[in-house]
C-alpha cells in the first residue's frame, strides 16, 4: 500500500516562552569573580530535555555577574559554577523563574601537587586523596589522584588537587591499593601560597593503618 504525503497539511509550532537565569559570583572577601564559568543541569525530579539545562557555560564578567544564553522553562535548576583558583561549586535548586539574580560565593582553592614514593618501590595503583574539614567532620570530599606523566614512575607525581584554602585545618588521606593508608592531621592550609607539595611514603604493610 502507497501512501500520499499530503504536502498542503499544515504544521503547527507552539512555543514556551522561558526565562534566563542571572546572578553575580563573588567570593568570601565580596570581591567579583571574572571568569568563572556557569552550567545549568536540572534540577531534581526535573526531566533533563530542551529548555532545562545549559548546552554550552556561560563567563562571569569583571563586576562577577552573568546571564545564561539558555532560557529555561518553569522549575528547578541547578548551576555549576567553576574557576582555576576557586573550589568547584554546586548551587541549590534555583526556581525558574527567578524572584531576584542569584548572590554564588566561591571559596578560594589550595592546588596540591602529591608526591607519593612506596617502601617497596613499586608504582602505586588508584591512589585517592581524601579530604575533610576540621569544622565538617561528616562531610568527606574523596577524589582520584592522575599521575602526571603517562608512564608513571617512583616518586609519582600528580596533578593538582583542590583543597580548601580558607579553612582551620584538614584532614588528610592518601590511600593506594595494598599500601596502609597515609595520614595527616590537622593539615593548615598556608595563607600565602595557590600551591602545595605534599610528599607521601606508602607503607606496604598494611598492619601500620
């Protein structure tokens, strides 16, 4: 059986108008935040379709402030919200549309440069740093540590890991399959300093955890 498209039928499109998401970054000293970099996502229990999140990220300018290319239809979304010298930040749902532009505080960020060398002399496999605040004791940030070469040797060196700068003290872990786990308490993050070595030797007996 052939079919006849009928070319004369007419096509309707129906459009939402949506709303775009503004708001200023800033960090904890109230100073602007240029250039950090803004994703939207939906929010929870949001269906993530056309109009709920953010194909490409949007810069903040120099007084901290921007605007989403996107707009979004009626709901929740939740922004991503980065820059190389702060900690990555994910906002609370935030109601589209707004009642007032969203005020995002970053907290400045310590890169950790961890040097890690074994007893036994072997490289170690899926090296994790873990990290908790002395005020927050039940909230763990656990991340991967990636060698910086690509064909890792002893001492390994990998790349910086974000810690928090403006904090009391921390905890410290770095944990490697069949090594003890190695331990700093009370870690201080510098004031004066972006970047840190740390260097770390891994025990192979696994009775000194």
């Amino acid at each position: 059986i052939l079919c006849r498209p009928q070319t004369d039928a007419a096509l309707e499109v129906r459009l939402e108008r949506g709303a775009t998401i503004q708001g200023r970054v800033r960090n904890t000293a109230d100073a602007a935040v240029e250039g950090a970099t803004v994703f939207a996502k939906p929010g929870p229990g949001m269906a993530n379709r056309p109009g709920r999140f953010s194909v490409t990220g949007v810069g903040t300018n120099t007084e901290g402030r921007f605007e989403t290319e996107d707009a979004f239809l009626p709901g929740q979304v939740v922004l991503d919200v980065s820059h190389d010298d702060y900690l990555p930040l994910e906002t609370s749902p935030v109601e589209v549309p707004q009642a007032e532009p969203l005020d995002v505080v970053m907290e400045r960020a310590l890169r950790l440069t961890v040097h890690i060398t074994t007893d036994d002399g072997r490289i170690p496999e899926h090296p994790t740093l873990t990290w908790i605040r002395k005020e927050d004791a039940t909230r763990p940030v656990i991340g991967l540590l990636t060698p910086r070469m690509e064909s890792p040797s002893v001492p390994l060196e990998c790349l910086p890991t974000k810690v928090p700068a403006e904090t009391e003290a921390l905890f410290l872990e770095v944990q490697a399959d069949g090594y003890a786990p190695w331990r700093r308490f009370d870690f201080v993050p510098p004031k004066d300093k972006d970047e840190l070595r740390v260097d770390v030797e891994l025990s192979s007996d696994l009775s000194t955890g």
